[in-house]
C-alpha cells in the first residue's frame, strides 16, 4: 500500500459542544465526528447514537448529567456502523433499539465491519479494549415504533435505505425535532460505503416532507431553523449526487475503479475537500457508487481486507 488511509493519521483530539436543539433535546457534537442525541422525557433519558466504545459513552453521560438526574433507560440506534453502536454498554439502558433491517445487518455483517472501521480510523476508538462485544438490540422494529418517556412522545421511524438499508431516524413531535442519524450531515462527507445513491434523496424528500424545526445530524453541528435544517438536506444531497453521476459515467463507458476515483475527485473536490471525514469517506464513497452504477444493488460487506485491496487499485 502506498499511504495510509487519510483516516488512520487523524489523531487531533476534537472539541465536544452539547447544544440543546429543543426543549429537553440536545445534540452531543465533536467537530465531524459521530454525533449522539439526548432525549428528556418526564421520568427517563433516551440516546440516539452510542458511540464507538463505553469509554466515548461515558463523555456522552457527562453531558447528559450536567443536565439531568433521570436515567437513561432507552439506547436508539440509527444504524449498525460499529462506530455508532459498540458504546451502548456503557448507557446500562432498559432497552436498546434497531430496525429489523439494521439488526439483520449486525448479524451479516457486525464483526466484518468492526474489524473494518477499527483498521481505518483506530483514533473513533478509544478505549476498545472496553467494548463487550458486538451491540444486539434488545428490541426492533419494521416501519415504525413509538416510545413513551412519561408523556413525552418519540417516533422511531425507517422512511428509506441512504446510508444503510437499515436508517432510521427519530422524531420528537412536541418540539418538531429530529435525529438523522447519518442521512443528513452538516459540513461533513457523506459515509456512503454501504449507502444506496439511487434512493437517498427520496429518503431525504421523506425527511424534508416534516418540515422539522432543528436537526441533531449525524456529523457537524446541530442545525436549528429552517434554513439552517434545509441547507444541510440539499447540501447532502448535492454531496451524494456529486459523487454518484461520474462514477456513473465511467461505469457505464467500461471505465476502472481508478478512473472513477478520478472523476469524482474532479467533480467533489472543488465543493467537499474541506468537509470533516472527506478523504476518509472518499475512497469508499467512489467503490460503492462505481458498484451500484455497475449494478450491484446491495453493498458488499467491506472486510480489513477488502479495504487494503481497494485502497491498492486506486493507488496504482
């Protein structure tokens, strides 16, 4: 291999900023790296994200303490990436949450994808040497789910495959709220590696359709306001089309991995190469949409091996 993956020499330790985007409702950012959520019902706390290891959790519980006692008693997970999921021991929570699809992905392909991530960007894992094991929800759900904190209402909904084929997103109707998980991001590339391009902007429609007042996104910082809210939906989605069309193209001329990489780099680097996580993402990025151009509608499951080999075709 020639370079390492940009990834794994990001070791700058990130500033942690906890915003409240609602009443009750806060978002836990770290400047690009994985977000998590706090939901305050009347007698219990819910999480959105758990981070990657308990010892990040326990950062996340700091927060949530400087602003309530009440236990933390449900863990909701927007998708099955080791670095959103390996954490939820440290939350001791009642239950742990997951879509079917999600859940059905922990048990295709959780160790693979652990092993991938760790390989990649070691520095999401502090404190590894922590982690039980692979995350299992204790609870899943096919459409939709609703979670009563007292009377504090959470939507648990999947509105379509983006970043996963599992995504969900959670919503709290009485402060018109909403966690994206990574569906939307803000001033971040899109992780698109086992992503679906051709069906993300409808899940982004879905998304838009609520007409939220804040987003807690996946990365980047909190998004309160309506403009704020819609300039991220359509950035994102200007970052997955950009990525998509000229992989496209050169899938459909016969083109290389490598000419792929190219082309995308022409089109996305100019508008994205400042985004946190954008030349981590990016080889991933061009390997999913150079497949699913080719027709190979799933993701294949990327292995540490399966990352090195790809890295060494757009090195070469």
């Amino acid at each position: 291999m020639a370079k390492a993956f940009a990834s794994q020499g990001d070791m700058t330790e990130k500033t942690i900023s906890f915003t409240e985007v609602g009443e009750g409702l806060y978002a836990f950012t770290a400047e690009g790296d994985p977000n998590s959520g706090v939901i305050i019902g009347d007698d219990s706390v819910m999480i959105v994200e758990a981070q990657a290891t308990p010892r990040l959790a326990n950062k996340v519980i700091e927060c949530v303490r400087s602003v309530t006692d009440k236990p933390i008693t449900h863990v909701a997970l927007t998708h099955y990436h080791a670095v959103r999921v390996l954490g939820a021991s440290a939350f001791g929570a009642q239950q742990v949450i997951m879509s079917d699809a999600a859940r059905g992905m922990v048990a295709e392909r959780g160790q693979e994808d652990w092993d991938s991530e760790f390989q990649r960007f070691p520095r999401l894992f502090e404190g590894h040497e922590s982690i039980p094991g692979l995350t299992w929800p204790t609870t899943t759900f096919s459409d939709s789910m609703t979670v009563y904190l007292g009377n504090r209402k959470v939507e648990i909904k999947h509105l379509g495959r983006a970043h996963t084929a599992g995504d969900a997103v959670v919503y709290v109707p009485d402060q018109n709220v909403m966690f994206t998980g990574d569906i939307v991001e803000y001033h971040s590339a899109c992780y698109c590696g086992d992503g679906y391009f051709n069906e993300w902007g409808n899940t982004l429609d879905a998304i838009k359709a609520y007409d939220v007042d804040a987003i807690a996104p996946g990365r980047g910082d909190a998004l309160v306001g309506h403009e704020m809210v819609n300039a991220a939906i359509e950035n994102t989605r200007d970052f997955v089309e950009s990525t998509y069309r000229p992989a496209a193209r050169v899938a459909a001329r016969g083109g290389s991995l490598k000419e792929a990489w190219d082309a995308v780099r022409a089109e996305c680097d100019p508008k994205f190469a400042d985004y946190a996580i954008y030349e981590h993402c990016l080889p991933f990025n061009v390997a999913r949409a150079y497949d699913e151009a080719r027709g190979i509608a799933n993701p294949r499951i990327w292995t540490a091996q399966r990352d090195l080999d790809m890295w060494a075709q757009l090195q070469g």
